[in-house]
C-alpha cells in the first residue's frame, strides 16, 4: 500500500514537473510576444498556475518524503494502523461497516477508506478486535464494536 502510494505521488510529481518545465514556459513565452503584460490575462493565468504548480511539488515531495521514513516493522500486526482493514459493528443498530485506513492522499470514500486523521480514524487506531470505541459526530455519537480487523501485515 505504502508503495503504492508512493508510485501515485511519483507519476503526479513526474506531470507536474513536466508542466512546470515545459508547458507553463511555452505559455509564458507566447503570452510575452503578445506584447502589453500590465492587460494580458493568458500571462497572469500562466503565471498563477505555475505558482499553483509549485506548490502542489513542494506539498507531494514532503509526502514522498514522510513515506520514505515509514518503517512497516513499527506499525502493529494485531492493532489498528495504517493500512489496516477493519470491520465494525454499530452498537445502536447493529449495521456492519468496514474501514480501509490510509493517508489522506490515497481516500476514496467509495471505497470505504478513512484518513488516519479523520475522527473515525482516529478513533480506531490502537484498537484491536472485540474492542469498542466511541465515536464522537456533529451530529450523533456513535458506539462501534471492532469486530474483524486485517493489518497491512496480512495484506
């Protein structure tokens, strides 16, 4: 999974360079040869994009970075973590969930994935099965049973 994410973040890093690069200069270039800068728009919105642009490689290379420092070894085998799968039972209703915990650049919510820094992330790690957690909404609090958990060790 690590990996993984760490491919996705590489080929955005691999585009966004390549716009930055090559692009975004062409842009610039042709908009300067239409002449007045002070009114030309394609000038102000090249440049706009080539800030947003460096932004956006500063933000994936802190990330690449900080998965590069994630020793798998540290993470739990019997606990909730990262990557970690999880099924849950709401106390209240009974409906089973389940919950695929990951970074906040790999959520899909469709999916059923869950930042690890999102409040039900939160309120999972560190659990392990049979173990209940309460889940503190805006709206409702909710009282889950962790009931079938997969780590990313048995992935």
């Amino acid at each position: 999974m690590i990996e993984e994410l760490k491919v996705k973040l590489g080929q955005e890093v691999e585009k966004l360079q390549h716009e930055l690069s090559v692009v975004l200069p062409r842009e610039i270039r042709r908009a300067v040869e239409m002449g007045d800068l002070r009114e030309n728009s394609e000038y102000k919105a090249a440049l706009e994009r080539q800030q947003l642009v460096q932004a956006r490689l500063g933000q994936l290379r802190q990330r690449l970075s900080k998965l590069s420092s994630i020793d798998i070894m540290q993470i739990p085998a019997d606990k909730v973590g990262l990557g970690s799968q999880v099924v849950v039972k709401d106390e209240a209703t009974g409906e089973k969930e389940t919950y695929s915990l990951v970074f906040g650049d790999s959520v899909e919510f469709e999916d059923g994935h869950v930042s690890m820094s999102s409040p039900i992330g939160l309120s999972l790690v560190g659990k392990g099965v049979g173990d209940t957690t309460i889940l503190r909404l805006p709206a409702r609090t909710r009282t889950l049973r962790i009931v079938a958990l997969k780590t990313i060790h048995q992935s």
